[in-house]
C-alpha cells in the first residue's frame, strides 16, 4: 500500500514538474490591432502570472508626463524595469498601438510617431506577449521572435536575461527622474564588463572605473532563472558576479540595476509575506560593484560622481549621498547630485581681490577633497601662510593644506569626495558673517534701470516686425526681470509688489505688439502710457475668463526661469540645450535661478 501511494504521488507531482519548467514560455497574444490608451490609468498588457505589466507609468517628478515602461505589478513600489521612450515622455492624451501593419508604435497626445518597433524593414509583427519573465515580445507569423524588449534593456536585468557583446546599461538621471544619466555598464566586443561615466550629450565616453578584467575572454552576461548573475567566457568558464549564497528566485523577485549614482546593484524582494520571515516588504541589496563609487570615479574632466561644486560620501547604509560645501547650495533641491552654487557674490578681482579679502574667511573641513583642481601648488609652506594666499586670490574658492604642502583650487569644483583615509585640511572660502547675509545682494538701482531700458528697447524692436520665433524670444527676454522681481518680494523687498506689477505690465505691452491683428497693435504713444500705467493692459484684457490661457501664466513663469539659467554670468550654471529642452517641457523641475542682472 505504501509503494502505491508513493508512486500515486509520484504521478501527480509530474504535471507540477512539467507545469512550472514550461510555465516562463506560457504566454497571451495579443493580436494586432489591440491599442493601450494613456487616459486609462487600469490599461495594460499584464503577463499570464500577473507579475508584469506593460503600460503607462506616470513621471514621479511630474504627473503629467507619461513613460512607456514595464514594472513589477504585484508590489505597492510598481518598479520600472524598462521603458521605451526614457527621453521622451509623452502626456495623457497619448496611445501605445500594435498596428495592422506589424509595428508596435508610441503616438504622442498629438498623434506623431514617438517609437517604433521592429526596426528591421522587412519584419512584420503578428502578435505581442508580456511574459512572465518580464520580457515583452514581438511574434512572427512562425511563432519566432522578431523584437524583445529584453534585448533593448534600459537600465535593469531580469532572471532569464542575456547580455550579449556589445551590450549596455544606462543609469536614469536621478531617482526621480527616468531619462538617460553618466553612467553605463558595457559588455564591450573584447569581451570586458565595465563600468563608464559619460557626459549627458554627445557620445564622448570617460575612462572606466570599475571592470571584470575579461578582455580577450568575457563572451556574454547571464542572470541565471536561479537569481545568480556571472560572465560566460569563451573557453567554458565563467567569472560569478553574485557571491555566496543566493536567496530563492521562487520566493523573491530579483532585479539587477545600474542606478544613477554609478553602482551596479542586486535587489530582492519578498514575494509573500509568509514565506519570507525576516524580511523587509522593501527591496534589498545582496551585492553591489564598486564598494565605494566615490572614489572609484576620479578623472581630469567631469565633475565625478556627483555633480560640480559637491562632494561624494557614503552614508551609513553604503549609499552614495552627494554634499555642499559652506556657502554652497544644492542648484536643483530635488536632486541632490546635480551639483552645488556659491550662495554668494564672489570676491572681487579688483586690485588682485587684495581689497576685499578681508570680508572672506575660511571655513575648515576634514577629510574632504576636490583632488583634480589644483591651478597653483606651494611648498613648503604653513597653514598660516596657505590661507593667506588663498584669501588674497580672487580665483582660489578652496585651498587644501597637508605635510608642508599648500593646494589651491577654483571653481567650478569636480571629482568632490570624501575619504577618511585621507587625513588633509580642507578650507573653503566664504564671506565673513551671518551666512543669511552671505546671498547675493538686491540689484543696484543703476542695473534696474539698465533692465528697464533693456525691456523698452526690445519693446521698440518688437514694433518694427520680425518673424513669430524673434518675437516670442524677445518677449522673454523682455520677461527675465519678472522672476527675480518675485523671487526677492519673497525674500527681502518691501517694495518688490509694485516691481512685480510693472515687470508684469511690461510683458502684456509686448503680447500686445505682436498680435497677429495689427490693427490691435499700440501705436508708440500708448505703448509708453501702458508702460507708465495710463492704460491698463493685463492677462485679462488679452484672454477674457480662458481658463486655460490664463493658465499659460505658469508655462510662461516657467520659460523665463529658463531663459534666467541660459544667461548665468558663471559657465557652468548654464543648462545643456538638452536640458533646456526637458525644462520648458515640464520633465525637470526649474529651481528659481539667481538674478543674472544683465
């Protein structure tokens, strides 16, 4: 009785067996035709185990704008795996289409084509699959496939994935922010794994700061259905990237994900909450390369791992956290590794800065280094006479002193870290006093009047005609002053109010010179009443009770900050085109800019 009943058990436990080693291949086709609509939220291709989902994700940073994207679809965080159009959000009146003719294509709320896939001109797809595995993919008319998403991967890994030479691995920007970011993990053709910085334009690549060391032999990365992620080499062994022991992939989801500051992680995540005592409903970390991205990245160009003007220190979970220096401020709250600003007016380079040298003093630090910023070196020399040179220069923003030896660096500042292995006297550089009394002064009347003189000339100019694009663009420039203007009623100005409203009625001056109609133009004499407010002429005036023209306000505050941040005196607080581009799109927050006073 005994053997028969383990043999009647044996003979049920076959079809499990078989059911779970076949159950990655189960898939649900969806034919041609079959539209994902970004208004509904509840739309989406969902995988037959209910794991995955390709659909529609909202931007954290604006709920406005859209990604195209796979997730993990049964824990609350909604993990993004992969997405389609990371530069390119679209808003919610946009569709995701698996066209008669065999394409699957991103339109925009506008209708144009955003992406498009397959590539190839002569496939055609005849039905899609969100699998199991997270993989979405193309069918042909065999049942082969044609295009999968996991050989397009963005910035993560799944169990089951292959990594084939060349491949790579981009970072987001910034934990909120999902566009490409200065970082990438690359299986290069010889067969290395590395990991690079790179410049958020163009295709210039820095140096490596992290690699396997397989040139001439690394063949192809694999994340095995086990959890365990390791190179294959061409002569049969392989290098394990995952060390030690392993939790179960049939308890935990696994993930493998190159994050934006720089770090190739392995995530875990309980699947139940049952089977995983012990365990936070969190995602958490089984390994990571490099151990300490802050110095790992250390070249003679870029600003390092995290942006200019701020240093890199690990935290005490060993994640990278990016810093300001005294009298620095984050430029972008919301990301803290898009760099640091002075939040103060520099010293003066008048006489040789000697004039003004005793309004700055120097705030010390340890442990702290921008090592690749020297412009001029002493030794030997003091610590006395090192601040002393340095508060003398007009260019030195940092001067680093150790064992007789005096470094001086100016801004802006890369490659900031800190590494208590190193034992140095940071000293930074900032104006003596109350720090609330160290930000950049109110402008002087003499560059208000420059302003005002600046707007009415382009008022004039607008006037005398010029194509749509030069008018709109002098109209923003005519608008620069309106953001300052309210930024100081904010902080400082009693009187800021009244400047507002004159800012403002010089913008609706200008919408009123380039209206399409020209017999609704102002003639030059009603140009200087409204001006000098005879004649009103507001945002209510122009769109009577247009809600949504009177919400183009926010848009156009928006531009004006941008156009600010374009026109900064210092170089490297200029936004990248790319980035302007982002901006005035609303994909990126626009911090409040400081008065260029032009």
């Amino acid at each position: 009785m005994a053997h028969s009943a383990l043999f009647g058990l044996h003979f049920l436990l076959i079809p499990l067996f078989l059911l779970a080693t076949i159950a990655p291949s189960i898939h649900q086709s969806i034919p041609l035709g079959t539209t994902i609509s970004a208004v509904d939220e509840n739309s989406s291709w969902v995988s037959p185990s209910g794991e995955f989902a390709f659909g529609f994700r909202h931007l954290p940073n604006n709920d406005s704008l859209l990604l195209l994207a796979i997730w993990f679809q049964k824990i609350p965080e909604r993990t993004v795996v992969w997405s389609a159009n990371r530069d390119r959000p679209v808003q919610r009146e946009s569709r995701v289409e698996l066209v008669n003719n065999g394409y699957l294509v991103l339109y925009d709320h506008e209708g144009r084509e955003i992406w498009k896939k397959p590539n190839a001109i002569n496939a055609r797809a005849t039905s899609a699959s969100m699998l199991n595995t997270g993989n979405l993919v193309l069918w042909s008319t065999d049942s082969s496939t044609i295009w999968e998403s996991f050989n397009e991967p963005t910035d993560t890994i799944l169990p089951s994935q292959t990594l084939t030479k060349p491949s790579k691995l981009s970072s987001r920007r910034s934990e909120k922010d999902y566009s490409k970011g200065q970082f990438e993990l690359r299986l290069q053709e010889d067969g290395d794994l590395m990991l690079y910085t790179v410049p958020l334009e163009g295709e210039f690549t820095y140096s490596n700061y992290w690699s396997t060391n397989t040139a001439g032999s690394g063949s192809q990365v694999i994340f095995k259905e086990s959890g365990y992620i390791y190179l294959a080499q061409i002569n049969g062994t392989s290098v394990s990237l995952t060390p030690g022991n392993i939790v179960s992939t049939q308890e935990f989801y696994h993930r493998a994900t190159l994050d934006f500051d720089g770090v190739i992680r392995q995530y875990v995540y309980p699947r139940t909450l049952d089977s995983t005592v012990g365990w936070a409903q969190s995602w958490s970390n089984v390994w990571y390369q490099p151990p300490n991205v802050c110095l790992a990245v250390f070249f003679d160009i870029g600003s390092g791992a995290c942006g200019f003007n701020s240093y890199c220190a690990l935290d005490e979970n060993q994640r990278t956290t990016c810093h300001c220096p005294p009298g620095y401020s984050y430029l972008d709250p919301n990301n803290t590794f898009g760099g640091c600003k002075q939040d103060f007016v520099p010293q003066s380079c008048e006489s040789g800065g000697s004039i003004e040298a005793s309004q700055f003093e120097l705030k010390e630090m340890r442990n702290v280094d921008w090592p690749l910023n020297d412009y001029e070196r002493y030794f030997p020399i003091n610590e006395n006479l090192c601040r002393q040179e340095c508060l003398m220069d007009c260019f030195c923003a940092v001067a680093v002193f150790k064992d007789d030896t005096c470094w001086k660096k100016m801004v802006p500042l890369g490659n900031g870290k800190m590494d208590y292995g190193v034992s140095r006297k940071t000293l930074v550089k900032t104006p003596r006093g109350n720090l609330t009394l160290q930000t950049a002064p109110p402008p002087t009347s003499s560059c208000r009047e420059k302003k005002d003189r600046t707007a009415l000339i382009l008022i004039g100019s607008v006037l005398f005609g010029g194509s749509g694009l030069l008018n709109l663009l002098l109209l923003l420039a005519i608008s620069m002053v309106l953001l300052y203007s309210h930024h100081q009623r904010k902080v400082r100005f009693q009187h800021a109010k009244d400047d507002l409203k004159r800012v403002e009625r010089m913008v609706m001056v200008a919408i009123w010179c380039i209206q399409e109609n020209p017999t609704m133009r102002p003639s030059m004499m009603k140009v200087t009443e409204m001006l000098e407010g005879v004649v009103e002429g507001g945002w209510t005036l122009l769109v009577g009770d247009d809600k949504e023209a009177l919400q183009d306000r926010k848009v156009l505050e928006r531009m004006v900050m941008v156009v600010i941040w374009c026109v900064q005196e210092d170089p490297s607080l200029r936004p990248s085109m790319k980035r302007v581009v982002r901006m005035m799109a609303g994909v990126v927050e626009v911090s409040a800019p400081m008065d260029p006073c032009f």
